[in-house]
C-alpha cells in the first residue's frame, strides 16, 4: 500500500472547521483555501479524481448571524448551516476557478449513504460529476436534519463516500496529526501510531475527546471512520491540515501522520461484499452466449438474459443462473425486476423506447458481479 495520496486514482479529502474557519475572527481563512485548492489543481493535473468533504458552514454563518460562542440549539445550526453554505460554496468556486476547475455542490445526510434508492442516486450523481471533470464539495445536509447535528459526522460521511465511490485513499485533514496511544497534550510519553493495519479494541482505546472549538470530531470519529474505509478497500491517513499546501506536505513525508491501511483494495473489497455479503432478492436466467460473455469479464446485457424471477429493486443482489439452472454469479441489478422483464431479450439501443427512460446499457455491469 502506498504512504502517498498522489497515488490514489480517487480522492476523498475531508477539511475541518478549524482549518478553514479563524476561530478567533469567525471569517474564512483565504490562504489556506488558496493553498489546499493549489493541491487539488495539481492532483487533478496528475489525473486524479478529487472529492472534497468540507465542515465549516455552520461556523461561518453562525458569525454572520451575530449568534453568541458556545454550543447552539437545532434551529440555530440549521440556520447557521443555511447562511454559512452559500459563503462556503461560493468561497471554494473561487479558489478553484482560479485553475479552471469546476466546483460542485453536493448536500448528503447520513441517510443518502444508508438509504438503498438514495445511495444510489447520490453514487451515480458524484460518479457523473467526475467523469465530467468537476470537483463535487460535499458538506452535510444539516439545515434539514431531523435529529441533533451528530458528533463528528463529518469524518464518518467522508468514509461513507469515500466507500459509495469506491475510492482508493481518504485524507482526513484537522487538527490532530495522527493517532497517539495517549493524548499528547496531558501524556508526554505519548507516542504517534505511524502505521494501522487492523483496527483492534487496543486501537479504539487510545481515541479521546475533541480539542477543537469549531469543529465536531476527535480521534473517535476518526477511528470509526477508519473502520469504514478500511472495510472498503480504501487506505486513510490522518493528517494535520494546519500548514498551508497540506496535502503536499503528506506526499512529501514532510507531515506527521497516521496511515490506516486495509488488506484489499476497493475493487476487491466490492466484489467480497456483493459474492459474500448480500442475500439475491432473485434471479436471472441467461443464454449461452451470455454466458461466454460473462466469462471473458463482460458486463450482462439484456439481450443475454432470458427468464427474470423474483421481486427486486434497482441495485438489489440477484443470482444469475445458466439455462440449466446452475449457479454461475450474484451481481446488483441496474434495473427492477418489473423493468428488467420488459427490457430481456432486448438490444441496449432499444432500452429507452420500452421504458421510456434511458437507463444503463447493461443488465449488470461487470463491475458489480462476481463469478462462482
């Protein structure tokens, strides 16, 4: 596993409140934008994918509606979160700009991860807006929370997307360098963790409580989030975002960090989870021909398949099964089952005109089945 975030072909960078936001005036810090989006520009030339996962609204509109320091009630973060989006935003579209790059926003909530239909839907939206070159900024949906804004959920919604796009290296960029077996500002002997392979009880223990006053996360967030990456494949370093061009310090082993690295890569890490982890909803019969083709590393098309059984959802696990019955993968159907009936037997090019929407050219994509 490489100890360099040039190295990933997706990028999830999460920033912390107290990087971007001067705790004492309230305002942006512009340099440090100015610097972080110089490092973005550069990993984009490189050909990198780079997705940022930003706090700071609510520590910017809190300001801005003259609301006193200290813990704030639901409504007034959500109204906090409401003002300080748009500064956020636009303050990211500048930076960027300056190097040609397109900025997207995107709000989630941990239910747009959790949530089948929704997971979805955002997975294809922040897949889309690479392919097309911008750079989504995703924050959390907060002025539509139901529920107290969580502790730290931004570091575990960076996990969670970074696990949605199957990206290779997250980068969690705060105030804390790294993971100590103590607390470093009580316990003078205590001593930075370089390297993480599995996240142990004994690792969990050496989590403690935020130090920030902007920001929500600490050392216990960072590990839960690290128990998502890793699950997915995706290696994480935790780093501090302090000095200005952060992510070129990491490359430059100029930082201090932790790096928590999985045994697979994201890749594997999906196809474990589709062939072992999820329980089919049906099924889908498929000729010969289909089969060879599946066989060579082909996606399924509609045109293979010849029977559908079951009810199942788009992106719901399915079996496919020769003609004789026998067993031959589980993938995740791109279609439901009652538009997966419609569409058999069928060209791509024809998909549109029977449903009358256009959907994904095949049945299942190869990326998400796996072979007996």
């Amino acid at each position: 596993m490489s100890h360099r975030v040039a190295a990933a072909q997706r990028l999830v960078v999460k920033i912390g409140s107290a990087l971007l936001v001067d705790g004492a005036s309230g305002e942006l810090r512009r340099a440090w934008l100015d610097a972080m989006a110089d490092d973005i520009a550069t990993a984009r030339r490189r050909g990198q994918e780079v997705i940022v996962v930003s706090s700071g609204a609510i520590a910017l509109g809190r300001r801005q509606l003259g609301l006193a320091p200290g813990p704030l009630r639901l409504e007034e973060s959500q109204a906090a979160a409401a003002v300080g989006q748009i500064r956020l935003a636009h303050a990211y579209q500048e930076a960027l700009a300056r190097h040609g790059l397109t900025t997207a926003q995107v709000l989630l909530t941990i239910d747009d991860t959790e949530e089948r239909r929704r997971y979805l839907n955002a997975r294809s939206t922040l897949n889309t807006l690479l392919r097309l070159g911008a750079v989504p900024v995703i924050n959390e949906n907060d002025t539509v929370a139901t529920i107290e804004i969580r502790f730290g959920d931004n570091d575990r919604l960076a996990a969670r997307v970074a696990q949605m796009i199957s990206a290779d290296c997250l980068a969690l960029l705060s105030d804390i360098d790294g993971l100590y077996t103590a607390d470093p500002g009580t316990d003078a002997q205590a001593r930075r963790i370089p390297e993480v392979h599995e996240i142990s009880a004994e690792i969990e223990a050496m989590a403690g409580e935020p130090r920030s006053g902007l920001g929500s996360g600490g050392m216990v967030t960072k590990i839960a989030a690290a128990r998502i990456a890793m699950s997915a494949g995706c290696r994480m370093v935790i780093a501090s975002g302090k000095p200005l061009h952060a992510l070129a310090a990491i490359d430059a082993a100029h930082a201090r960090t932790t790096w928590f690295l999985p045994r697979s890569n994201p890749k594997a890490a999906r196809k474990q989870w589709i062939g072992g982890s999820l329980k089919p909803n049906g099924r889908m019969v498929i000729d010969a021909g289909a089969e060879v083709a599946l066989r060579a590393g082909k996606s399924l098309l509609p045109a293979g398949v010849v029977q559908v059984e079951g009810a199942f959802q788009r992106g719901d696990a399915v079996s496919v099964h020769d003609a004789q019955g026998r067993l031959l993968g589980r993938g995740l159907s791109a279609y439901s089952a009652e538009d997966a009936r419609r569409i058999i037997g069928h060209k791509s090019g024809e998909i549109e005109r029977i449903l009358g929407y256009r959907g994904r050219d095949e049945m299942i994509h190869r990326d998400d089945l796996v072979l007996t």
